[in-house]
C-alpha cells in the first residue's frame, strides 16, 4: 500500500500509531465492564496494556471480531498442504535433518551443514531459528557474525512463555459446566498487576486463558469428552533457575494451581474425570519447537518494540546477505515507515534505534531454557554396560551407567531407545526400564533394562550373546506415556502384567518402596506360564516382603503344581483383588489385552481408569481384525526412496514394513514399536498398506494423504515409500 493510500484510506490508524492501547481506549470514555471486557485479548500478545502498541491490539482485536478459523485437521493440515503444493513446485522436504550450522562467506550465505555433518550449497536461507540463537551458534565461521546482528539480539526482549495444561475430561462441555469456547478468568483485570503477579511463579496464578475445542471442532475428542486447555503467560526468569530433578513436580504443581483457578471460577470440580493430561512449559517449547528461551511469541510487542519502529528499520535488521528469518521473532503485521506517520511514532522508531546501538556487543550464546530442555530428552547418549544378572531362566537384568555421569529424570513406566548395528542393519528397539527413577539420582547413577530370550525382531537374543560388562551402546532416555500421573490416576493401582510387560510395573514398586509415590498401592497380578517364565520373582518377593503397600498375585496357566491362583487373568479374579476407586494398568501382549480390556468392560470401568501398554505386533498378523485372509504368505517388493536414492527390497506380508527395512540393512527411526509415537512416520507414494488397527497412531491428516507408520504398517501389494534419513 502506498503512503497517499495509507493516509487517505486509513487516517486513523496513522493518528493512533505510537500510542498505547491503554491510551487509546482512555479516550473513548467507556464504562469499567467494557475496558474489562477489552482487555483480557492482551494475553494474546504478551504485553500489558500500557505497554502494548495499540496498532498491534487493534490487529489482534480486528481478527476476532472477524471470527475464528479452525483447519478441518486443525494446524497439521496447514504444514502438510504447503509441503504437497511446494513439492508440486519442484522442492524437496528432507524430515528430521536439523540444520547445525549456516555457512558464511564474505558477509553472503554460501550454504548449510545438517547435524548428520551433509552439506548444502545455497544462496538463501530461511530460517526459522530465532536470530539469537542463529546469530551466536550457528553462523560459521563465527568471524562472519556483524556485530550490528550481535546487538540486534541483545537489544530484543524476548516476549512471554506460555505454561499450558492440555486436557480431555470425560463428559460433554455443559456436563463439565463448560459453555464458551473461550474464557477469560482473574483475580484482577489490571494487566500491569497481573504482569507483576506473574514473575513469580511460586505464587498461585490469578488470570488464565481456557479454549474448549468442542465448540469449534465437535470431533476433536470422542462423543462424552470435552477437551479443555488453561494457559497462562509468564516470563522466562523464573524458569532460568528450575533444577532438572525439580521439574516435573513442578509442572505438577503450577498446572493444579491453573486447574484450582479455573474450577473456583467455573464451579465443576473435574479433577476426578480428568482422561488425559499434559502440561507444557517453556522447556517444552524449546524441546519441540526451537524456540529461544521457550518464547513463542518472539521478541516482544512493546511500545519501544512498536511494528512501525520495526518495519522503518527493517533494512537495518538484515546483517547477513541471503539470510532470512521467518516466524514469531519477525515483524507483527505490516507496518509502515516513520514519514507517514504522526511525530510520537516517529519517536518509538529513533527509542528503538538508540536502544540497539547501547545494547551489548558481547555474543550471549547460552539458553538456559534449552540446555535444561537437552538434559530432560537428550537426544544422544552413550550407556555402558555395568553387570548382567539372571532374572529367570529365560530372561537376564542389565545394567546401565551413563558415559557422561548423567541420566534424565524418568519415570516408572518410560523407555530406553537403543541404536544397535548388527551387522550391516543398524536396528533401533524400544526395552523399558525396570529398575526405579530413585537408583538414577544416587552417588552412582543407573537404570536397569530386563529382557526375554527368544523375543521377536533379532534383538534380545541379540543382547544375551553379545553385551557383556563394559560394552557401550548408543541410544536414548526417556521416551513413553505409559506412567501413573497423579494428576490424573488414583492411588490404588492395580497392574495387569504378562511375560516381560512385568518390569514397568517392578520399577513402580520399588519407587513405592522408597516412599516415593506417597499414600499409593500396587496390586499386581502377573500372568505366566509356568513358574520357571516368572521374571524378577526373587525381587519382586524381596519388595513385597519390606513394602505392605505391593501386592503380587502370580496367576500361572499350565504349571499343575502351582499352589496359588491358576489359568488366566479372569474377571473375577481381577474383581476379587481390586478396591473401589482404581486405576488399572495393564502391559502384556496383544492376545492378554484383548482378553483383559474386555473383563474390563464387563466390569463397567471407565475408560479413563485404564491405561494399556500393548505389544501388538501380534506372532500371526491374520488375527488382526480386517486383516485380508491369505495375504499373510505372500511376498512382495518395496521401493524405497531416501533423498535421492532408491533401494528395491523384497518384504514379507507377515512382517511390518519396518521389519522388512532392517532386515535389509535399510535403518528406520524407531522408537516404541507399537505405532504411537510417529519416529517411523513414512510416506506412501504407491501401493496398498494394512495398518494395525490397535496400533494406529496417525493424525487423521496423514490418513489422507498417504503418510503411515512403518512399524505397525504391513504391505498388501508392492509399494513405493519414501522415509527420513538417519
């Protein structure tokens, strides 16, 4: 838009620039309850109101008024529909490729190197990293970084972090008391106390944010739930200092604060019918999203930080030739340059200005934020091998110290992820940890995996005849959803076990044991065959002996002198050791949970009471419902396209597609096994799939355009894939 047009067509926008929000709805002289229902949409921002450019407010508030749009798959189909349309444009999507450095050459980009160490010559880069992070470690040599782009970074404030409890809560939004998609709540609607309240995370919170996704996406859960999220914005400061064996307490705590908050205002105390829960922090987006300090809204939308400020000066903000930014840090809206507009705005722009010419020259590369973020979910390790025992004839405990002296907080129920070359396959498989988060914190640090013989997929047995004492394998901890939330579960736990899914559950008694997880019990009833399949029956026998609060029922199917409980895991059985209020989980194979998950049923518990931890790739994959009959025996081939090669590889029908990639020394992404978690997420370019209908852990998005999971994933005819490199 031209100046003439800007000023002819929009004066008042020009009249208003530079000045506050606060300021602006002053002169409107409106009744209390009207700045009060104005100002709550701040939290959309990050600024309180005397601070926030009313320009930027008014864009916010213009967009709201506007309505809201939801995409029918919710954020997913956005990304997923421009990668089809800019691939249909020639370009190439490359997953999981995290680029490491941008190379730089006489002020100009001259490349990319990934984190694999593959380098890409180029003459542009957008970037989506935030500039402070690719100004002080990404740019090589270091040399290359102006010291304008140095003091560029300094002299931003990074905007607020959200802390977000994510919801699904059995019944409909009216039975929960639930009416609007969005509510805003508080002690108070002064922004500027509320900005002050909110350094200060020790203290209970007193504005929060509620969105129900129901009323905008009827579907996002299944019939009978409401899917309900609290989010509160705070600064980054108090997190700097958080401890990493802290943490998840504190997560805990501050989303309990956030659900008091909103349940004294709502009037419906849900707590009890809470079917899922996840909490997020700054840690959180920093793990997932990249973002600087956890700061999602990037620098922030203050007056010295005003869009009109930022686009005069946008010239001045490009220090690397061929160097772009793209996201949240980058300028909010279209602004405009200072010549049309009032004396005030031009003032913000020369406040901005002498601000990053005092700011720091000095690189500041450290984020707190992210560093805590590695040590919760590195994404390396090596373990090493400490000592290898016996936990029955067929299954053996090992061992495990961290290389470096430090394994992440996990908890009972989470997994290790070990990356195994045999041979010429490089093989990742999921093994959970069966001693207790407790032994991790100690002088000497360990985890314990135990593991069966004669296990499908190569890798047990591989275990049992080739790791021994200080052998060192790769991998990667902690992983996993299967775990007791006190958010969530009660603490009367009964647990379902069968062959080894007996060790999240040996974790968990002995966390008990310690008094590590107050005022609960375990019951645990473990089927096995005969008494000679009991894993870690000595110690188990040992905690139940110290501990009154475990309990272990051994239920044995084909062992005649077996004195205690015989056959199978029924219903009555699990009726006669159960107590009012439980929550039941269960880890075993696929057949053992079909045939629990429906004694469950019977019983009438609610499905928010059972959480399941499923092996479902089942010895014979004609038993999965829709399976087609016959197809089992054939043989098919596969095209397989990573980057710019392609391999051609012969796949079994019976075994996973996943299978069939290692068995031809073609590595795949693994993680659990089970089709939940996405690490193995492919694309089908032709042909036909079955998928695992208990093991389906797809968005619905990637149903319709083609995208699978290679582990619980079986061919039906031959197929064209493409999957990430490793």
């Amino acid at each position: 838009m031209s100046k003439l047009k800007m000023l002819r067509e929009h004066p008042d926008f020009v009249r208003v620039a530079g000045y506050s929000a606060t300021e602006v709805i002053k002169t409107f002289d409106l009744p209390q309850k009207a700045v009060d229902i104005l100002t709550p949409y701040w939290i959309y921002v990050g600024e309180p109101m005397d601070n926030l450019p009313f320009t930027i407010y008014a864009y916010c508030m213009a967009d709201y008024f506007a309505g809201s749009f939801v995409p029918r798959h919710r954020s997913h189909e956005m990304s997923m529909k421009m990668q089809r349309r800019v691939e249909e444009n020639g370009a190439q999507f490359e997953f999981r490729q995290e680029v490491d450095k941008i190379l730089v050459k006489n002020g100009r980009v001259r490349g990319v190197r990934t984190r694999r160490g593959d380098e890409i010559a180029c003459d542009y880069v957008i970037c989506g990293a935030y500039p402070n992070r690719a100004y002080t470690q990404m740019i090589e040599p270091k040399s290359e970084v102006p010291e304008g782009a140095v003091k560029f970074v300094n002299g931003n404030r990074l905007n607020v972090c959200p802390v977000s409890v994510m919801l699904v809560i059995e019944g409909t939004p009216e039975e929960n008391g639930i009416t609007n998609y969005n509510t805003f709540s508080g002690e108070t609607m002064d922004t500027n106390e509320i900005w002050r309240n909110s350094r200060n995370i020790t203290e209970p919170y007193n504005f929060i944010t509620t969105v129900c996704l129901n009323y905008a996406v009827p579907d996002c859960v299944p019939e009978g739930y409401t899917h309900l999220s609290i989010t509160n914005l705070v600064p980054v400061d108090p997190f700097l200092n958080v401890k990493e064996e802290e943490y998840y307490d504190l997560k805990r705590r501050l989303a309990n604060e956030m659900m008091e908050e909103y349940i004294k205002v709502g009037g419906v105390d849900f707590r009890s019918r809470i079917a899922e829960i996840e909490v997020s922090t700054p840690m959180t987006i920093s793990h997932y999203v990249g973002a600087w300090k956890g700061s999602i809204y990037g620098y922030s939308h203050s007056m010295d930080n005003h869009v009109i400020a930022k686009k005069a000066m946008m010239a001045e903000d490009h220090f690397i030739e061929g160097l772009e930014f793209a996201g949240a840090h980058g300028v909010a809206g279209d602004g405009q340059g200072t010549q049309i507009t009032n004396g005030r705005a031009g003032r913000v722009t020369e406040l901005r200005r002498k601000k990053l010419a005092n700011a720091s020259s000095r690189p500041d590369p450290r984020d707190p934020i992210r560093e805590l973020a590695d040590r919760l979910h590195p994404a390396e390790m090596k373990f090493r091998c400490v000592s290898v025992t016996d936990a029955s004839p067929s299954a053996k405990t090992f061992r495990f110290e961290s290389v470096d002296g430090h394994i992440p907080v996990f908890q009972c129920g989470q997994f290790v992820n070990f990356r195994l070359r045999i041979g010429e396959s490089l093989l990742t498989r999921p093994y959970t940890i069966s001693s207790a988060p407790y032994e991790a914190r100690g002088e000497k640090p360990f985890f314990e995996i135990t593991v069966r013989r004669n296990v499908p997929y190569l890798v047990p047995d591989y275990l049992f005849e080739n790791v021994k004492p200080g052998d060192v394998l790769d991998g990667a901890l902690p992983f996993g959803t299967f775990y007791w939330e006190p958010l969530r579960d009660t603490k009367n736990i009964v647990a379902l076990a069968g062959g080894s899914g007996i060790t999240p559950f040996y974790s968990m008694a002995k966390e008990i044991a310690q008094g590590k997880m107050r005022g609960c019990t375990l019951t645990i009833l473990y089927g096995s065959v005969k008494s000679d399949d009991i894993v870690l029956k000595a110690e188990l026998d040992k905690v139940c002996a110290e501990c009154k609060a475990v309990k272990v029922v051994h239920v044995l199917s084909d062992d005649p002198t077996w004195q205690s409980e015989k056959g199978f895991i029924t219903k009555e059985l699990i009726e006669k050791y159960s107590s009012p209020d439980c929550t039941y989980m269960f880890c075993g194979p696929l057949a053992m949970f079909r045939f629990v998950s429906k004694a469950l049923d019977e019983m009438g518990v609610a499905k928010r009471r059972f959480r399941h931890d499923v092996v479902n790739n089942p010895a014979d994959i004609s038993t999965l419902p829709g399976y087609p009959v016959g197809t089992e025996k054939k043989m098919f081939k596969i095209c397989v396209v990573r980057g710019v090669r392609e391999d051609i590889i012969e796949a079994k029908a019976s075994e996973s597609v996943a299978v069939a990639l290692e068995r031809s020394a073609i590595p795949v992404d693994t993680h659990c096994r089970n089709g939940e978690c996405g690490f193995c997420r492919s694309q089908l370019l032709s042909g036909d799939i079955f998928v695992s209908p208990i093991g389906d852990g797809r968005r619905e998005m990637d149903k319709e355009m083609g995208w699978f999971h290679a582990c619980s994933s079986y061919p039906l005819s031959d197929l064209k894939i493409k999957i990430p490199i490793m």
